[in-house]
C-alpha cells in the first residue's frame, strides 16, 4: 500500500525528473512565503509602526495551521488526489498573500499569514507524498533529497529579490507573490495528471489518526523537526534585521548575505544525501547538523565580530542545517507505525517543523528584546542537545527493532 492509495485498478504511472522538478517548484513557490516575511521585516515594522515582538509574529502567525493540523492534512494526503492538495495550498497562498498585500493594519496581515500557512502546508505534506508514490522506485531517493533543497532555494531567491521590494515596496512585493502562485497553480493543474484514489479505507481516518498519534516515532521525528525549525529560523528570521540594525548595512545587501548564507543550506542538503548514500549513519549526520548549528549560531547572535565574520558563521550555519531535514524526511518511512500512515507521519512531522517555526521567532524576539541576543543563542544551544538526545534514543530504538528500509513501506 502506497502513501498515496491508488486504485489498482488504474496504477499510477511511474514520473521521473521532470515531475519530481515541477513538484519541487511548487515547494520553491512557497518557500517563497517563508523568505519574504524576514526580507521584509524592517519595512513592515516602520511602515505599520510595531514593536519587534509584535512584527515576529508576522514570521510565526505563518506556521500556525501547520502547528494544528499537521497530521490530519498528512492523512488526507494519504486519501486523496495529492495533486489537488498541492493546486489548493498554492491557490491558498496567492489568496493569503493577496489579503496581505491590500492590507492597511496588523490584524489582517496576521489573518493572511495564517491563509498562506495553511496553503503552505498542504503543498509541504503532499508534495513528498506525491514523491513518494508516484516517482520511479530507482530515483526516488535522490528525489526526496530534491525536495528537501526547496525551502534553502526558496528562501535564496526570493531573498535575492530585495532590489524588488525596494521598486515595488512591500505591499507590491506581496501582490507579486501573489500572481506567482496562481500562475504556478494554474501551470500544475497541465502538467502533472491527476491519479484515481481509492476510498476503500477512508472509514478509517478516525483510528488511523488515532495510531498516528499514540506511536512513539512520528512524536519524536515531530519534536526533532520542532527543535530544528525553532533554531533555523531564529537565525534566519532576525538575520537581515540584525545586520542591519547592528551595523547600519542596507536592506538590500543585509537580504544578499541571508541568501547566500540560506543557499548554504541546499548545499548541506545535497551533502546529506551523499552521506546517507554513502553508508553514514543517519544519528551520526543529525548529530552534527545539530551540534554544529549551536556552535556557529553563537559566532551569529552572541558573538562581538565584524559583519562579514557574522556572514562566514551565517553560511556555516546553514550548511550543517542543511544536514538534519533531509535525515528527518529519509526517516518518515521507517518511524510510520504503518506502511499507510506515512502520510500522517510526515504531517506530523511538518506539523513539529510547524511548531518550532512558530515559537522560535516569537521566543526569540520576545528574549532578544529583554536580555539580548546572547540569551538567544543559550537557549538554542540547550534546545539542540535535548535534540540530539532524543534523536539518540529514537534512531537507538529503531535500530534494535526489525523495521523495512527507508522507502519500502510506500511502494505502489
């Protein structure tokens, strides 16, 4: 039984590059949504008049359907057409981002970023399910790993886009994304065929949540995937802003150097993979992704250094990131309960990654402005060993259980 359950009587079949390159643009799209909230931050922030722990929230009001409903989309996307969920969240997105860009105060920016998250998380729960179950078995590998680049890409380009923020001032800027998301929903709707499902099963949703839920391995990916979140995008939620408050750099090239620092991450993505293909252990890679981030986070936020020794630890930084969400994302198969909750235990695990990109920009400004950036960086250096710790336990679990190599369980 796949992740996806196709009627077998019309078998999907099996997609190569090209659909895993157009599936992997729709999760570029809306990474997108993700970058241009930081990029932006300082304009929001003097054109609405906010206080910084108010404007964080414009960075963490968009994570917070995912940090709700994780799960239930992951089940859904394990019922029904996936490409439908990916055409929605995008039309989602455009909607929210419409809304954001038309409007005149806080509450309704607010309200469209929750718009935006919840399209966001469709797209990022059945996008990779669609990999899953509809990607040739001999490439499918090296596909998840393409995905899990898209959020790093993204946020790069959108970042490098700055020179557009400056022409068309934020509102403009949000009215832009808005008419990228539509055109790409539009473009998905012809490019990738739609697969018949099978309901036979969908009776059950009830209880196979329940299952998802009481396991202990989709709780611990989720948890993993929280501390990570949490972490990445206190760096990178503040990074621009930071640079510039600190050392008076501009919004354009403050917004330049978060993106090289964020391509960094693809590269750690793409490293991650070669590891785990080469026989690393995948505890061993997420330690260091883990151990690393609070090294190089304390050269970002705590340390007294010039701006372009601030940038190096930056790009640090982020590549050893880059190691810990393609291990998580390879993992989701081997922690599902079962073969046909794969589904809900990527929601699960999007839905911590959710939880941590909602409470680190929000915990951070709040600490940033009441004790200072030192604080920060403590407290994510604590939040990355207890990482470390639980993902020792977890993978120690598994490794001493009999479980099917990663990918089995979601064969068509």
């Amino acid at each position: 039984m796949s992740a996806t359950q196709y009627s077998q009587s019309n078998p999907p079949q099996e997609a190569g590059w090209s659909t895993v390159f157009i599936i992997a643009g729709a999760g570029v799209a809306s990474a997108f949504q993700v970058g241009k909230a930081p990029m932006a931050l300082a304009a929001v922030q003097l054109d609405l008049g906010l206080s910084l722990v108010v404007v964080s929230w414009l960075i963490s009001a968009f994570a917070i359907v995912g940090a709700i409903g994780g799960a239930p989309v992951g089940l859904a996307a394990d019922r029904i057409d996936t490409k439908r969920m990916v055409v929605g969240g995008l039309a989602l997105q455009a909607l929210g981002a419409g809304l954001g860009g038309v409007s005149t105060g806080v509450e309704l920016l607010m309200l469209s970023r929750v718009i935006e998250g919840l399209g966001f998380m469709a797209v990022f729960v059945a996008g990779p399910t669609m990999i899953f179950a509809i990607v040739a078995r001999r490439i499918r590998d090296r596909a998840i790993a393409v995905w899990a680049t898209v959020m790093p890409v993204g946020m790069t380009v959108v970042m490098l886009a700055a020179p557009l923020l400056t022409l068309l001032e934020w509102r403009g800027f949000w009215l832009l994304n808005s008419a990228i998301l539509f055109a790409y929903a539009a473009f998905f709707v012809f490019a990738i065929p739609s697969q018949k499902v099978a309901t036979a099963n969908v009776q059950r949703i009830g209880s196979q949540l329940k299952q998802a839920l009481v396991a202990p391995g989709p709780w611990a990916l989720a948890t993993i995937f929280a501390a990570f979140s949490a972490a990445f995008f206190v760096v990178f939620g503040f990074l621009p802003s930071l640079l510039t408050e600190r050392f008076e750099l501009g919004p354009e090239p403050a917004s330049t150097v978060s993106a090289i620092a964020i391509a960094a991450s693809g590269v750690g993505n793409l490293a991650a993979g070669f590891l785990l293909a080469s026989g690393r252990q995948p505890l061993h890679v997420l330690a260091a992704g883990f151990l690393m981030m609070t090294l190089f986070g304390f050269g970002v936020l705590a340390a007294d250094l010039s701006w372009i020794a601030i940038a190096v630890f930056a790009v640090l930084f982020a590549f050893m990131a880059g190691l810990i969400p393609v291990v998580l994302m390879d993992s989701v198969p081997r922690f599902a309960p079962r073969p046909e909750l794969v589904g809900a235990t990527l929601g699960l695990a999007m839905q911590g990654n959710n939880i941590g990109m909602l409470v680190g920009p929000a915990a951070g400004g709040a600490l940033a402005a009441s004790l200072g950036w030192t604080s920060v960086a403590v407290t994510m250096a604590l939040v990355s060993v207890a990482a470390v710790l639980l993902a020792h336990s977890a993978f120690k679990k598994r490794t001493t259980s009999e479980r099917q190599p990663a990918g089995e369980g979601v064969q068509p």
